[in-house]
C-alpha cells in the first residue's frame, strides 16, 4: 500500500485543510463589531475557539506528518487503508453524493411540491437506487408514511406543514 | 416531613382512576412524540396544555409529567434502533445503544434503557421528596461564574467521548463551539459569520443539527454500504423473553444506573442545565470510573444504563426549582409552570407552606408517571425491537423522510431542512476521517452557556476574570474537571496500548 494511501495520510490533508479553513474564518473574526466599553468583545469567544481549535490540528499535522515521513508499525491503525471519497473510483461513494443532490434538491422543492409529493419522489428515488425494485411495494409506501406524518403533524400535533400541489387534500381534510 | 399526609397524597393519586388513565395515556403520547427525531417532550407538554384545561390539577400534571418522563424515554428508541436520538436527552445513549442493535441485542439495549429510565426517574422523584428544599438552596448558588465551570465541567467529558484520536475529538469540539457562535452575538448583538444570510442570524438551531448530524449522516452512510455491498441486513432472531433486564444484567449495570441518576438530579435541579448536559457527564464519569473503559462505546449495557438513568433523573431534578422556588429547571418545566399558574397555584416556597397537600401529590404523580412510562414501554419493547427487521433498503429513505420533517417542525422553517441536509454531510464526512460527532454535540449544547456566562461574569468583575478563584463551587468545578480530563486521557492511552498490544498478536 502506498503512504498516500493511509489514513495517516487523509489525517495529513483533512489538518491541512483545516488550518486553511481557522485562518480564514480568524480573518473574518478580525470584522465582527468592536465594542468600546466592553471587556469582552464579539470576536474574542469565537477567536478562544479558532485558537484551540488551531493548536490541536497543529498537533494531528505533526503526528500525520511523522507518522507519513517516518513510517509506521503494522500494527497502527492510521496505516490501515484511508476511505476514498472520490465518486469515479467507488460507486458506493457516487450513490450518497448522489443522495446528498437529491436531498438538497428536496430542500429546494419542499415550499413548492409539498411535503408529501417530494417526500414520496425522494423515496422511491432511493429505494429504486439502492436495489428495491418492486414498485409495487416502494410506491404505496413512499406515498403512505409522508401521507401518515403529515396527517399527525398536521391533525394531532398542529404543525402546519407545507402540501404544495396537494392543497386541496388538506382542504378536503378541513372538511372532513 | 409530614409522614402522614404523603402517604395519603400517594393513595389518592394512586387510586384515582382519571389520574392513572390521563398518566398512561402522557406516557403514551410522550414515548411516541419522543421517538421521532425532532418532537421533544417540551414540544409534546405544551401541545397537550390546552387539553388539560378541563381537568383537576392533578390529572393534567399526570398528563403532562406522564409526556415528559414518556418523551425522555422514547428519545431513546430511536437513538438505539436507527442511530437518531429522537431528543436531545438520547444523544449520548447512541454511543453504545446503536452498536448494541448492531450486535443484534436491540431488544436488550431497549429494555436496558427503559429500566434505567425508570429508576433514574423514580431516583429523581425520592430525591425531590425527602431533599427538594435542600436541593434548592444549593442550585440557587449557582451564579455566571459556577454555571461557566459547569459548562467547563461538561465540556471536559468530551475527552472521554473522543475515541481514539483525542486530538480529533478536541477539534471537533472546538468546531462544535465556534458553530455556536454563528448567529447574532447574546450580549451586544454584533452579528457573527453571517455572510449577509438573515436565517443564520439565530445561528443553527440545535435540534436540525442533531438529526443531520446523525439520521442524515447514517442515511448517506447506509446507501455507500448498500451499494458497495458492505451492509449487512439485520435479522431480529434476539428472542425477547422478558422485557425487563435479567437479574444478571441488572447487577452490571445497578452502579451505573444509580451514579447517573444523581448527576441527572443534581444537574436537572440546577435552573438552565438539563437531561442533554447530564446524560454526557453522566456517560464520562461512568466510563473513567470503570474498570473497562475500552468497552464503552462498544455496545455494552453499562453505557446505555449511565445516560437513560441520567435522562430521567433530570425530570425529577427540574421539579425541584420549580416547586420549592418557583424556577423552572429545563423547558418542560417552565411549560409546567404555565400550567401550575393557569390552575391558579403560584409554585414557589410558599408552595411549601399554602398548598403542600397539593405539592406531595405533585410528589406522587411524578412517581406514577414513572411506573406508566415502564408499563407503556414493556408493552412496547418486542414491537419497537421489530423495527430493525425492516429491510434496510426501504428504512433508509423512511429515516430520511421523517428526520426532514422532524427538522422542520421546530421552526416551521425550510432554512432548517437545509441546515439539516448541510450537517447530514458534515456528519457523514467526519464519520469517514474519523472524527466523533458527540464532542460537536455537547459543545453546540454548552457553547452558548459557556459564552453567555463567561461575558457576564467578566463583565460584572470589570474585566477581572481571576475573581473566578474566589468562588468555592466553581474553583470545585474546575479541580474535578482537569482531574477529568487528566484521568480521560491516561485512560485513553492506555486503552490505545492495549488495542496496540492486541494488533501485534
């Protein structure tokens, strides 16, 4: 196994990837509202954490380091293989970025198809991409259990819940 | 101590039929309400306020106390059977409920955690019996500089809740707290990594959070396994018995279940800190105290028991302030509080001394509604546990569906799916490098206390913070919590040599 394929190695690039991200978000700190009379401003609880947070990522940076340009023990769980991320290597990885796309494309859709007729598409969705095939089954339950969580949120715990499309069914429910 | 007439205000609410039905029926409501990510019992108490307006005082406390010890419970249920607290009281129980499900003992860790549940609630309740006046008096000295070392104390768990790496779980709780300084800052309202997005000005809501980070993450997690063949489907062959834990189990776990439910009281009475602060405490003292601590968070019995106890002692807890001195412990209480003063009873200290017929019956009916929650939940238990049966492939996207939903009812806000839907990646990508969620958790619980009480207890010493040194409770605090996180990481390395020495061989 090549080093660059540790976990030792993914610790070495999520350190430095998070020294990037406490530098600038130290930098927007340095714009938050000073208060001339206060004795603890706005920034400075925000700026405590970056710092803590700052000096043990320098500290995972230098073990990663070590433990990259060193060499490790067999027995070192950070010489085991590091998980992959990239979607065009490993299908698994593909699939949830593609689950994470479909949830943010539900966010997007919830106001405008309704809780029940996005939760209905996001399921038969996954269901249908992850190996259930029958439609038979996913279909009646991808349409039932949002149908029967916005029925309690909406009828028994009066949680008003966005229907979209499907307004006039909470209108025929009013009635009824 | 009027002997006599608590003994008569424990028949009475014991024998009241109207009492007993509205109780088993809150516990009812709150196991369910608790078991789906999102609904909190504060959520479920004051649903049911206007419901109660037509009962005595008695049945609508049993009503509302039978949500709150129910929802505590049911929390849990979902924390062990699909890695999604359904409170914010369940999030420590996942550490070891989930792979105690994993293992095929569903059935166990659900009977586990509602045994616990019950003795730390009926822990809770003896203690604001015999000690509430006492208890009291003492959580009342608990100013800005005792709550900051609190906050410190349970930001020390976070030590024991790392796991391997220590570094990594001290990044993530310092990432935890500076998510919860988004938002407008609580004392000069200078907003704080806005980027001009008004949604962000109340920051993340907490409860989003929680189910991105867990339900959303395992979701995501759950379709990479699927379909890169790794998940294995499980099959509940766990015949469930009893519903209750054997006499074996329960004597593993009685210190645990005994030691959580103090913290869970002693923390639920303290105004401002609740079952989500005292369930890790209760989880980190546990585990440094044990004799194994490499077992923990590996799906063992102790672990559920230390947080579950926690939990439910927190409701017994938060009834101490309320009634001896008119100061509600957590949400649930101050919703109770509205329903004291609706029935024209002012809770307070002359509670104590108008009204105390009605305070041993407040006494009796938080005992009841115990005993409804164990009975409700033994009912429950062989069914819940058939809830790992169901096909993965269609659970996952039902997870998914109910967690958004739960996300968004808090604050009716779709800003909320989406902080949801963010975390859900956050949580997934930490899971993968390795990084532990809990510590992001309890940080984004104790951030805001933590910021709010350090400003004002600098603010009211002029800038001198070393004034802290002068207030014996806190300085207490802080001696146990560098013992803490001393005795933490001697542990820590120690389990890490172990599981080094056992690589090798």
């Amino acid at each position: 196994m090549k080093k660059t394929q540790t976990k030792a190695f993914a610790n070495l690039i999520c350190s430095l990837l998070l020294l990037i991200f406490e530098v600038w978000a130290y930098v927007e700190t340095t714009g938050f509202r000073v208060h001339k009379r206060a004795f603890v401003q706005p920034a400075t609880f925000p700026q405590i954490m970056i710092c803590g947070m700052f000096i043990f990522t320098v500290i995972l940076f230098l073990q990663s380091l070590l433990k990259v340009t060193r060499g490790m023990k067999p027995e070192d769980p950070d010489n085991e293989l590091s998980p992959s991320i990239n979607p065009f290597t490993h299908r698994g990885v593909a699939a949830a970025m593609f689950v994470v796309v479909l949830c943010v494309l539900y966010t997007y859709l919830f106001d405008k198809l309704g809780y029940v007729l996005d939760s209905a598409c996001i399921s038969i969705i996954i269901m249908y991409l992850i190996g259930k095939r029958d439609l038979k089954v996913i279909i009646p339950i991808s349409i039932i259990v949002p149908l029967i969580m916005w029925f309690v949120f909406y009828k028994l715990l009066t949680v008003n819940i966005p229907m979209g499309v499907l307004q006039p069914l909470r209108e025929l429910v009013d009635k009824l | 101590m009027n002997w006599s007439l608590l003994f008569d205000s424990y028949v009475n609410v014991f024998t009241s039929v109207q009492v007993i039905g509205m109780t088993l029926l809150g516990a009812l409501g709150g196991i369910l309400l608790g078991a789906v990510p999102g609904m909190t019992a504060t959520m479920g108490v004051a649903l049911l306020i206007p419901f109660s307006f037509g009962m005595d005082l008695i049945s609508s406390i049993g009503l509302l106390l039978g949500i709150y010890c129910g929802g505590m419970y049911g929390g849990s249920i979902s924390a062990i059977l699909i890695h999604a607290p359904g409170t914010p009281s369940a999030a420590a129980t996942l550490l070891d409920g989930y792979p105690m499900c994993q293992k095929g003992q569903a059935g166990r860790a659900l009977s586990i955690a509602m045994f616990s549940s019950f003795c730390g609630g009926v822990l809770g309740a003896l203690v604001m019996t015999f000690l509430s006046p006492l208890v009291a008096q003492m959580a009342m000295k608990f100013t800005s500089a005792e709550m900051l070392m609190l906050a410190f104390f349970g930001l020390s768990v976070i030590v024991s809740i790392s796991g391997k790496s220590i570094a990594k779980g001290l990044i993530a709780a310092f990432f935890g707290l500076l998510l919860a300084t988004v938002g407008q800052d609580p004392t000069y309202g200078a907003k704080r990594f806005i980027f001009g997005f008004r949604p962000l000005l109340s920051g993340f809501s907490f409860i989003p959070t929680l189910i991105g980070l867990f339900a959303i993450a395992e979701v995501i997690a759950g379709v990479e396994r699927i379909i890169s063949g790794e998940e294995k489907q499980q099959k509940s062959e766990e015949k469930i018995t009893n519903v209750l834990p054997d006499l074996k189990t329960i004597g593993k776990i009685w210190p645990n279940i005994i030691s959580g439910g103090l913290i869970g009281t002693f923390i639920g009475a303290i105004p401002g800190a609740g079952g989500d602060i005292a369930v890790f405490v209760s989880y980190g003292f546990n585990k440094s105290s044990s004799k194994h601590p490499e077992l923990w968070g590996t799906g063992i019995p102790n672990g559920v028991a230390a947080t579950e106890s926690a939990n439910n002692g927190c409701s017994g807890g938060a009834m101490i302030p309320l009634l001896s001195l008119g100061v509600p412990g957590d949400a649930v209480t101050a919703v109770l509080l509205g329903a004291f003063i609706m029935k024209g009873i002012q809770p307070g200290p002359m509670m104590y001394v108008n009204e105390l017929p009605t305070v041993y019956r407040v006494f009796a009916t938080l005992m009841l509604a115990n005993l409804a929650m164990l009975l409700v939940g033994c009912a429950g238990v062989r069914f819940f546990a058939k809830i790992v049966s169901v096909e993965k492939k269609m659970l996952y996207p039902i997870i998914l569906v109910v967690s958004l939903l739960g996300a968004f009812s808090i604050n009716k806000s779709i800003f909320d799916v989406g902080v949801c839907v963010l975390f859900g990646v956050v949580g997934y990508l930490m899971n993968k490098f390795e990084f532990p969620l809990s510590p992001i958790l309890l940080a984004l619980i104790l951030g805001p206390m933590c910021e709010q009480n350090f400003v004002r207890f600098v603010d009211v010493n002029n800038g001198n913070f070393w004034e802290i040194l002068h207030r014996p409770i806190a300085v207490g605090f802080f001696v146990v919590s560098v013992a803490t996180i001393l005795f933490s990481i001697y542990n820590q390395r120690k389990i890490n040599k172990r599981e080094a020495a056992n690589r090798k061989q």
